[in-house]
C-alpha cells in the first residue's frame, strides 16, 4: 500500500511540476513587439503674459491680440508617436481565458497564444511645428519693440519690457 502512495504521490508530483511551468510560460502572455506605427500632431498651447511701460497694442503675427497687460493663448502642434503590437486574448481578457481554460481542463490556453487584439501606446516627443510667433508691441511715441518667441510645450510664458522714446519725439 505504501508503495502505491509513493508512486502516486511521484506522479501527481510530476504532473504539478509540468502544470506549474505551463502557467508561469502563459502568465507572461503573449504579445508581439512594439512596433513603430506613424506618428501625428497634437495641438497644444501656451499662455503669453504681456506687460509693458508704458501700455501698448500686442500684435501676435501682425495680429492684434489686444492692449498691454495682456494674457494671450497661443496654439502650435507637437509631435506624437504611435506604437502598436498585437496582444492576445490572455493580455487583454485575462479573467476570461483563466476561466476557459479552467473549464476546458487546459484546451483553451494554446488558443489564446493567437493574436485577437490591437494595443495602441502614445509617446510625445520634442518635436513641434507652428511653434515661432513674432510678438510686437506699439506705442504713440515709442520705438516699436518687437520679439521672437518660440514655444517648446512650455504652460506659460511672462514678457515684461520697458519701451523706449523715439528719437524724434525727444
């Protein structure tokens, strides 16, 4: 009788040693590389902050965008990247698959290594385009100033000047 446990504990031994290593092979899932899939533009912004002495009309590209102090949002496009890979049903349903395999002894996880699914990640990058802005402000009086500014994701940007007399009005 002893040798009979022995040799059915060896057994159920051996068929839980091949078990285990099943699951730990298909708990890592099964999907494919990442894979480049083309990238596009976001809009984003950034708020201007203009102050002058003495106050003055803000144009943003030769367009007025009002009187100083101003506070201006301005919109550009940054690059983002797009990278897909195929996943299986054991990524994206996971609680599904353990439950079919689960009921069909183990005849549903080979299915599961086929890919039924799509995964999208998005990845910004540094890249930007009509990002450049030519900001000027005009007095009666004074000497136009003017600014290139270039925006780069930045939240807010805060210009603070002082303008200076035109020479023949001295």
């Amino acid at each position: 009788m002893n040798k009979i446990l022995k040799s059915r504990w060896q057994y159920y031994r051996h068929v839980l040693c091949i078990l285990l290593c099943v699951l730990i092979l298909f708990l890592n899932g099964c999907a494919t590389a990442w894979e480049p899939s083309g990238s596009y533009y976001r809009t984003t912004t950034t708020k201007i902050s203009v102050a002058s002495v003495p106050d003055g009309k803000v144009l943003i590209n030769n367009n007025y965008v009002g009187d100083t102090p101003i506070d201006h949002t301005v919109r550009y496009e940054k690059q983002i990247d797009k990278k897909t890979r195929k996943v299986s049903y054991w990524i994206t349903q996971p609680g599904f698959t353990l439950f079919w395999s689960i009921v069909s002894l183990g005849v549903y996880i080979p299915f599961s290594l086929i890919p039924a699914d799509v995964e999208t990640s998005l990845h910004p990058t540094d890249l930007y385009r009509n990002n450049e802005f030519t900001l000027k402000i005009v007095s009666e009086g004074y000497k136009i100033w003017q600014k290139e500014i270039l925006c780069s994701g930045n939240d807010r940007l805060s210009i603070d000047t002082t303008l200076e007399k035109n020479e023949a009005d001295k």
